[in-house]
C-alpha cells in the first residue's frame, strides 16, 4: 500500500536523530503534564467544576489531550499547511500522481507529539483509578476511552483540514487554527456547560468537539443523557470527515497557483 510506503520513509527518515525523538517527545509530554498540574490544583481549591471532580474531568482532559496529540501526530502538514499556498509548494504536489492530502499525511510526522498522547493516557489511567476508589463501573469507561480518542483526533482533524482548505481562499491559515484547533483543544478540557449558549452551539455544530468526551461521559458517568451518547462520538467523526474531504475537494478545484 502506498500509504504505508509513504509512511515507512518518514519514520525511517525522522529515526535517524533518535535522541531528538526521545527529547522532543519527553518535552511534549511533560509540557503537557504541567498543563494538567495546573488544573489540578484549580479543581483542588475549588472541589469540582460544574458539579465534575477531579477524576471526572481528567476523563475530559485525557481523551481531549490524546486526541490532538494523535491528529498533530499523523497530519502536523495539514496544520501547517498555510506555508504551501503562500510560497506555491501546493503546486508540486498537483502535478503528482498521487493525492495531495496523501502526501501532505506522509510527510515528516511528528513523532514527538507521542509524548502528548502518553501524558494523557497516564491522565485517564490515573483518572479511571481515582474513579474506582469511589465506586464508579470502570468497565464501558475503558471499553470506550480507544473509541474516543481515535474519534476525536478525526474530529480535530476534520476540523484542521476545513481550516487548510480555507486557506485556499484567505490565503492564511494560523489565525483561523487558534479558533477551530486551539480553543476548542483547551475548551474541551472542562464540561461544555460551563460555557454560554452561543459557544455551546459552535461545540455542537462547526466545532463538534462535545461529541467526542463530553456528551459520552455524561451517560458513562452517570450524569444524565441517553445510553446512545457513546455512539455519537464515532458517528461525529465520521461525519465531520465526509464534510471536511468534501469542502477540501471544493478548495481544491477553486485553487489559483501562485503563479497564476
């Protein structure tokens, strides 16, 4: 398979500086981690949130922070994909053979954001226990925590990849990420409640980041909700994919070269 070819030269070609990986992905993780400390000790301070303690947003955060780190992984081009249509490095890749977004999903993937993908499969590890001291059925919380955070680096993205195609027309691409990555990334480390309505909406529609932990782990926690919440979370992702190919596919063909 191409794909695999494609990805087999970028490890191959990334794991030649193997103490850079080590470093680059150790200080990731541990950025992160102190991400985490920090909201530990506002949720000490302060009980809970919205009626969620510490375990239970942990949950959040976990499958939140595992999620972008998995989409900034495998699609770190698409995030920085502003760079191919200004300085018209877009241009070479319709001229090959292959898809565009298959070679931007080739190249040099960012191993260290395997340190962001540890640190918050520790956070749900570490949450889960937490949980289990006070009572709380463990068993569809681990079933459904893989299924929530493959969804949700889909659902990150989807959403990156309708910011890309974006660029097509703006020509710009960083500005629009800190509203459709970034925000939402640290929006969904909290329940969704606390936010005002408008913002509600936009988590539920353009930026569909509730789906993938919030609305499940109101069912799987037993905050309310229907038990049919956990299968939104892949359906969600499914479909924000369909659309974002789809306006990527619209982009495309509306694309001037630079040299046009």
């Amino acid at each position: 398979m191409l794909y695999r070819k494609l990805i087999a030269a970028s490890l191959r070609s990334q794991m030649q500086y193997k103490m850079n990986f080590i470093t680059s992905a150790a200080t990731t993780g541990m950025i992160m981690v102190l991400d985490f400390v920090i909201l530990s000790a506002i949720l000490h301070r302060f009980n809970d949130v919205a009626g969620w303690n510490i375990y239970e947003v942990g949950m959040l955060y976990g499958i939140s922070s595992a999620s972008v780190s998995l989409y900034r992984l495998f699609a770190p081009e698409v995030n920085d994909f502003e760079k191919y249509v200004v300085h018209g490095e877009f241009d070479q890749m319709l001229i090959r053979p292959v898809s565009p977004l298959l070679l931007l999903l080739t190249r040099n993937l960012d191993l260290s954001r395997i340190g962001g993908i540890v640190q918050g499969v520790a956070v749900l590890v570490l949450s889960l226990a937490g949980l289990a001291r006070e009572g709380a059925d463990l068993l569809w919380l681990i079933v459904f925590s893989p299924i929530a955070i493959l969804s949700g680096g889909v659902i990150y993205f989807s959403m990156a990849l309708s910011s890309a195609a974006l660029s097509f027309w703006t020509h710009q691409m960083r500005d629009i990420l800190t509203f459709t990555i970034y925000a939402p990334a640290n929006a969904s480390n909290y329940p969704i409640s606390l936010y005002p309505g408008w913002l509600k909406w936009l988590f539920f529609t353009a930026l569909p980041i509730a789906y993938m932990n919030y609305l499940p782990m109101l069912a799987l926690l037993g905050k309310g909700g229907g038990w049919y919440y956990p299968l939104l979370a892949p359906v969600a992702a499914a479909t924000a994919l369909f659309l974002a190919l789809t306006f990527w596919k619209i982009g495309i063909r509306h694309y001037h070269s630079t040299g046009s």
